[in-house]
C-alpha cells in the first residue's frame, strides 16, 4: 500500500469481488475474487488487457452490474455501506452525487439535444444540492479550472458545437459538479489523439488533486496511467495480478505478465535506406490535391514517395488527411490534380479504370478488423477469394494457397479454414485481414491505424508479423498512425500531416533527432512516457495556459 | 347460485392462493384481478358473463398448451444450432408457427381433408351445420367447410406468390442500386415514389380492369404494387452494409456489382428482409382478399376466403356467423404470421428483455 494513503480513511473496500456473465446459457465467471481497497483522495490506476474486467470493476464499484451480468460473491464497501445489499434506490442516491462517472466517448455520452450545462445541472438540482443557478456558476467556475477556452459561454453550447478533447473535460467537470468522493474515469483519453489527450490528462491531474476526490483510472495505456496513478493494479482475465505503488510498479515489476506489458514498446525493427541506384520509387505521391464533393480541400500538395522494401509511416493527428491520401491511392478518391505513379507510370484516377493488375499492387488493411471482415463468409472463402480472383486458382490448389496464408500468419490451418468472423479475437481478425492482402500477392499494402483498436500486447505481434512478411516477401507499406510508439519501433521513414499538408518528412532516424518542425516536435512531446514525473515536466516546459492548445487552428 | 359459479370462485381462489404461496407474483395478481372483476361481471351478467370468461380462459389455456407443445417438438426434431434459437421463441411465437403449419398442412392436403370438391353442390343454400356439412352450406348449397380448406390452398397460394415475386423485384433493385448508386439509383427511387403515390387498392383495380382478372395478372399487379416498400426496406439496408470496410476492400478488388450484391451484401441482409416478408405477405394477403371481396380477385367457383365473406355476406343480418367463418381465418392467419415476425424482429434488432 502506498505510504502516503495508509493513514487516511478508507473510502471503497471490495473483498472477493466475483463477477458472472450470461452467455450460451449458462452463467461464466467474468471477474474471480478482486480485492481492491481506495482510501480518500487515492488515485487507482486499473489496467490489463481489453476482456481483463477493468470496466466491469469499475462499474461495480458504483454497485452496478451490466446487462447479462450479476454480482455473485463477495462485498463492496462504501464509506461504511455495503452495496451489493443495498436497495436499487440507495445505491442510486450515491450515483452522480457521491460516485461518478466519467466514460471512454464523452461525445456518446453526451444527449445531443440539451446543452452542456444543462446537462452539467442536472445532478446537483436533482439532489436538491443546489439551485440552478448556483450550479452553473459552479459549472463555469469548473470549466475555468479545466483551462476550457471561453468558459463562461461554452457550457451553452450543444455537444456537438466542440471538439473532443474539449468534451471530455466538460464531461470530467460534470462528474464533479456534485463534489463526489470517487470518480470512476473509464478511459477517458482513448479515443483522442496524443495531442488533445495532454491536455485532458493535466486537466484531470489537477482537479482530482485539488477537491482530494478518489479516483479509479481505467486504462490499456500504460504510459497515461503512469502520469495519473498513485497505485496501479495490473490485471488479466479477471484476476489480480499485482498491485504495487506507481514508482516501485514501473521499476520493480513482480510478475512475469506485468514484465511483459512493460516490454511491449521495446520491439524495434532495424532501419532500412532508399536504394541509391536511382530506380523508380513504387508508389509516387505527386502535388496531390483532393477535396470530398463540395468540401473544402482536405489535400493541399501533398507529395512523397515509397520504395520498394520500405515502410514509410504517415502520422498526424485525426483530421489531417492521413487517410484521404489512401484512399487517394487506392483510387477511391480521384484527386482534384496531381497524380500517382506506380513504378514510374501514372495510375488511372479512378479505382474503376485501374486493371486488375494495378488493383493487385496496392492492398489495405483496415483499422477496424470488425468491419473489414463480412461477418457471413467463411475465413476459407475470405482469404481464398482474392487468390481465386487474381490467381485463377481452383480446387486443391486454392486450398493449399489457403493453408499457406493462414500458416504465414501463424494461424492453424485446421482450426480456422471453416470458422466465421465473429468467432475470432480482434488480433486473430486483424492477423486475417493482413492474410487477405497478402493473397492478392502485392507490392504494396496500406496499413490505415492497423493497431490503434488493439491491446499493446496483440498489437505488438501484429507489428513483428508485419516487420516479419516484409522481410520475407519485399513488401513495401504505407504505415497510417498516430501512435508514435509504433512508428518509432516499425517505420524506416516518416511523413508529419497536418491540416491535410506534408509538414515534414525524411528518415526515422533524422525525424526523432531534433531540430523539428514545430508541430512534429509538439506531436513528439506529446506522447506520454512510462516516467511518471513526464506529465509535470511537459507542462513546465510549455506553461500551464497553453499545453496541447498550440496544436489547434 | 348454481353449482357453476361456487366451483368457479373456488378454483379462482384456489389458485390465487397457490400462486401467492409459490411466490409467484404476477400469476398471482392475474388470478385475483380476475377474481375480483368476476364478483362485478357475476352480478351484471350472471352465470352467462363467467361462463364465457371461463371459455375464454380455457381456450386461452388450450392455446399456450397447443404452443408450448409444438415448440418443444420443434425443438427435438430440428438441428442443434436451430434448436437453440428455438428455445428463446416466446409462446405466442410458437403459437404463430403452428398455426402457420396447420395453414400450410390443410393447403398442401386440401383435396384429401375437404370431404367435397370446392365447386360441388350437395345441400341446400344457406344450410345449417350437420354431420355431413359441418360448418353448413353456402349461398349455392356448397359445403363451406370443404370452401375454407380449399381456400387456404388458393388464397394463400397466390398472397405467397404475389409476395415472392414483390421481394425479387424489390430487392434486385434495392441491392443494385445500393451498390451503383448515382442515376440508377435516382431513377429507381422515382419509380418506387411514382408506384407509392398512387393509392394500393385503386391502382389494382384499375390494372385488373384494363387487363382482365386472370391470376397471373392479379399475381404482377399485386406484385408491383408492393414491390416499392421492399426496394425502400433493402435499400435502406444495403446502404448500411455497403459503406463496410469489407465492401470497400472487395470493390477495391475489382470485383463486379453482382458478386458484390451476392456474396457481401444478400448474406448481411437477409434477418431484416425475412422479417419484412412476413409483414408484407400480410397486407398482399390482406389485399387480395379485398380484391375478392370487391368481386375483382380470384373468379368463382374457385374458393377464395374473401369473396366467401362477400357471397355470405348477406347472411351476417340473420345474425349467423358462417361469413365470419372466412373472415376469421384470415385474421388468424395474419395475426399469427405478425406474432413470428414480432419475435423475429426483436432477435435481429438485438433487443434485450429487461
């Protein structure tokens, strides 16, 4: 336990927590005996994989169970009242005032037809805590404190009239707007990018010091969890792995699983150079302009190349025309000017013009394998089509270039040929989407955000797997990301997008030596470190006001 | 007070008593509500008023008995995957789906069950109900009961067909002009919008004037007429799918519009689309038997539910209830159909009962 907390009040005590989910019609154990003990003022960092039960925990410490699931052992104490007894009506008199919550997508989270600070009011009001206007006052108050831009006019706009970032945080400033005892942050920094989630980690860094509200900190990063945890309990498949105070967790990790998470960002693929003989580069992006229909341009001159054998990694944040240009590539897009060559020859615009040739050369692997896969067709018939197609292959033979592929991305033959989509985990999906570009046999494959809806775990074997084939079959990739950790360990050169522009581009090796453009030094330091000194040291160096905000227009 | 009604409130309270014992709450608030509504019905209506509740609760009683069964037999004879759908099907489900076999047996059969021949005159007009005719005789002295069972056969039949053709047309267009998009789909949008302005029942009689009222002719105008709604259904649907990742990397591919509509839409598409097709054989049903009615449907002799209600017609003012003999076996049939597309509906939305 951490020293700080020890003489302090406990303020949460789950013991033996056992958690059960309904499926196939029986009850399975999701969550088998946590013990998890917070004192007032303690922040807990929760991590594990995603299917470890960090988000279940965290709903039961408000003595909540999802849909389908049931608390079926142990007790859960708060401040002195047992929860898992209590009437639905108590517990729901601690939700919202003395327990909140603060989940993954403000922007879902939020009701689009009332206004922020409505929304901000209704709990205080409902509890009789206090009147309207007093919590509104409070609200601006807080969204001062937030560092939100115009706080005294932005909680009366409708959610969808500011941005992500800034979301989040009116949504960490309603979680608060009762002055609760504990907060639950169900990752709440996932879905922004690094730069927008600086910003709203400082933000909930100081807040959560300055009322001495606890907090449970549920996260998969843990880099972020680093920065906002006093304690941090790892855990894996329902079970606690180790608990430790932040400091002694990063230095001193007990247990061979935990050990393994903190390897995670180690994997670092030799750096490859553009041949110097002077040939043709693959695929040659040329002062490419591209616009969606009556849109504004989302591509302004945009021009790099890709040669044969290489992975260049195009970072930015969301909305910098990452993948504009893919689809610019792959033909989906027809530029407004400008063009692409394949090889020293200018690809038709239009995917629809291109032979099955040209379309054999360029593949794409997809973000989010759930929607990439037809969930009705068999694997078998997934990864056989485009061999049958491109390759003519029938019978035997296509059965065997199967079992090849499927051998190629380390999956067993037997075991998946006949399976459906649905049936496999997110990294069995992805390692199946790579294996349907490789059928095709191509150059060249576009990796759109191939990791950023994985584990770090899963996704660290998907990217071995990646660095592997290339080595094996001279591929070429176009890597789309904004996790610089991934472009650090896979990438040979770097191409910085912002506001759908090159801003800078070259070698990995140069790109993360300074000096840097401004934005790409901004996206650099943005990216959170295992120190967990790292948050205080960033801010220091930018000044409190304007952390993450240089990166808006 | 009749022996009747004490045995009555006895068992009422008997098993409002047991149900309070056996903690069964909601069982236990129906029985007593209805006891305490009988003590009111009892002394407005008499002995008669609980009677017919009694009836009612016996039939009711008999219904969910007749569905459980049929469930449980579905369940032992089809396959492990199919089984275990089964099991979640609610009993008014299950109720729809005998109901729906009873219907599909009697057609299949018809002419081995209907003791006479549809068209045969064996009594007198309007004869009461005896051994020989057991639902008495029509307007020409037919045996109605021979009528209705060849008439699951006819009108059934052909609301199926009509049905059928709708979806193929419907969802061809719907499926192409998700996946073309632009002028094709522009122009089969307005044509759906052209054939659902004009009203169902007016278009089709004034298209089986013009052409006649042979079965093929009833079968394309019905067929016609609905199609719209179909084409809208699976274009609504398309449309989601088509913006998948997965469509996006077969068109990539270069694959063409068909395989695209064949092997990566139809698979997607069909929970909503089979739901829809029990709705719409409803209204087709509904539809042709309002077209018979109106004497412009299936032509005499051949027997046909809603122009059995119409020749019957006249005898609903001796207050004789044969013409809602027909007429009740539609709305059988329709409720039935609606009680499986209900649970249907609700599996594929992925609702939860909460």
């Amino acid at each position: 336990m951490h020293d700080k907390f020890k003489d302090k009040e406990i303020l949460l005590e789950i013991r033996d927590l056992k958690i059960e989910g309904y499926s196939d019609e029986t009850w399975v154990p999701i969550i088998k005996g946590v013990d998890l003990t917070l004192h007032r003022g303690e922040v807990l960092g929760l991590i594990g994989e995603s299917g470890a039960g960090k988000s279940t925990i965290g709903a039961a410490a408000m003595g909540y169970a999802r849909d389908g699931t049931r608390i079926s052992e142990g007790s859960i104490e708060f401040d002195g009242m047992e929860l898992t007894t209590a009437s639905e009506s108590e517990r729901r008199m601690l939700r919202g005032s003395r327990i909140a919550y603060v989940a993954q997508s403000a922007a879902a989270s939020f009701n689009p037809s009332h206004k922020l600070i409505d929304q901000h009011a209704e709990a205080p009001v409902h509890y009789r805590i206090k009147k309207r206007m007093e919590a509104q006052e409070d609200a601006m108050q807080l969204y001062e404190q937030l560092r939100l831009p115009n706080p005294r006019e932005i909680g009366f706009r409708y959610p969808h009239q500011v941005s992500g970032g800034q979301l989040q945080r009116a949504m960490t400033a309603m979680a608060m707007s009762c002055r609760p005892d504990l907060i639950i942050f169900d990752e709440p920094t996932t879905a922004l990018d690094v730069t927008t989630q600086i910003e709203v980690l400082a933000a909930i860094r100081d807040i959560v010091d300055e009322f001495n509200t606890a907090a449970i900190y549920i996260t998969h990063d843990l880099a972020v969890v680093a920065q906002m945890a006093d304690t941090i309990k790892v855990l894996l498949k329902g079970e606690e792995v180790e608990q430790a105070p932040t400091q002694q967790m990063i230095d001193n990790p007990q247990e061979e699983y935990t050990k393994s998470l903190w390897a995670v960002r180690s994997f670092n693929s030799p750096q490859r150079y553009r041949p110097t003989d002077g040939s043709d580069p693959l695929i040659s992006v040329q002062n490419v302009d591209a616009a969606y229909t009556g849109g504004i341009k989302v591509l302004d001159d945009v021009s790099f190349d890709i040669y044969p054998g290489m992975t260049v990694a195009v970072v930015g944040e969301s909305g910098s025309g990452k993948s504009t240009t893919a689809r610019c590539i792959t033909g989906l897009l027809p530029p407004m000017s400008g063009q692409i060559l394949c090889k020293g020859e200018p690809l038709p615009p239009r995917y629809k013009d291109r032979t099955r040739d040209q379309l054999r050369q360029a593949q794409m692997i997809y973000q989010m394998a759930d929607t990439a896969l037809n969930p009705k067709v068999r694997i078998s018939e997934i990864i056989g089509r485009p061999a049958q197609f491109y390759g003519g292959l029938h019978g035997s033979d296509l059965k065997q270039r199967v079992d090849e592929l499927l051998d190629l991305i380390e999956l067993d033959p037997v075991q998946f040929y006949s399976r459906y989509p649905p049936e496999l985990s997110g990294g069995q999906k992805q390692r199946i989407g790579i294996a349907r570009a490789l059928a095709a046999e191509p150059e060249f494959i576009i990796c759109d955000e191939v990791t950023s809806a994985l584990d770090q775990l899963v996704a660290e074997g998907i990217l071995k797997l990646l660095d592997r084939l290339q080595d094996e079959l001279g591929l070429a990739y176009m890597f789309i990301t904004h996790d610089l950790a991934t472009v650090r360990s896979i990438a040979d050169e770097v191409v910085v997008m912002q506001h759908g522009k090159v801003v800078e581009q070259g070698p990995k090796d140069e790109m993360f030596k300074p000096p840097h453009h401004p934005y790409t030094d901004l996206l650099l330091s943005s990216v959170p470190e295992m120190d967990p000194e790292w948050l205080t040291t960033v801010l220091e160096e930018r000044g409190v006001d304007n952390i993450g905000e240089a990166a808006d227009r | 007070m009749s022996i009747f009604v004490i045995v009555y409130y006895a068992a009422l309270i008997g098993a409002s008593c047991l149900a309070a014992f056996y903690k069964q709450r909601g069982v236990f608030m129906l029985i007593f509500s209805l006891t305490l509504v009988s003590f009111v019905l009892g002394i407005i209506g008499g002995a008669g008023a609980l009677r017919l509740v009694a009836t009612a609760a016996g039939v009711l009683a008999l219904a969910a008995g007749t569905s459980y069964a049929f469930r449980e037999f579905l369940i032992q004879i089809s396959r492990p995957n199919l089984a275990k759908e089964l099991r979640t099907a609610p009993l008014t489900a299950a109720f729809g789906m005998f109901v729906i076999f009873t219907y599909a047996i009697a057609g299949i059969f018809a002419p081995w069950i209907a003791p006479y021949g549809e068209a045969e005159v064996i009594g007198q007009a309007f004869a009461p109900p005896d051994q020989n005719m057991l639902l008495g005789g029509d307007q020409l002295g037919r045996d109605m009961f021979s009528r209705i069972i060849f008439g699951a056969r006819n009108s059934v039949g052909l609301a199926l067909m009509a049905t059928l053709l709708a979806f193929v047309m419907g969802a061809i267009a719907g499926l192409l002009a998700a996946v073309k998009g632009g002028w094709f789909d522009q122009l089969m949008g307005r044509i759906a919008d052209v054939i659902m302005s004009i009203p169902s029942l007016i278009f089709a009689l004034l298209m089986l004037s013009i052409f006649g009222t042979g079965l093929q002719v009833i079968v394309i105008v019905v067929a016609v007429i609905y199609s719209p709604r179909v084409f809208r259904l699976t274009r609504a649907v398309a449309g989601n799918i088509v913006v998948m990742d997965y469509v996006e990397a077969s068109k990539l591919r270069g694959e063409g519009d068909w395989y695209l509509v064949r092997k990566e839409i139809l698979p997607n598409a069909t929970a909503p689309l089979i739901a829809e097709f029990g709705l719409e054989f409803c209204f087709v049903f509904l539809l042709i038997a309002g077209l018979s009615f109106l004497g412009l449907g299936i032509q005499p002799p051949t027997a046909d539910w809603g122009s059995m209600v119409r020749e019957n017609a006249t005898l609903i003012s001796f207050g004789d209830i044969t013409p809602l003999i027909p007429a009740g076996a539609i709305a059988l049939l329709t409720v039935a159909i609606n009680f499986v597309v209900d649970w249907m509906l609700f599996r594929t939305s992925g609702l939860k009962e909460q």
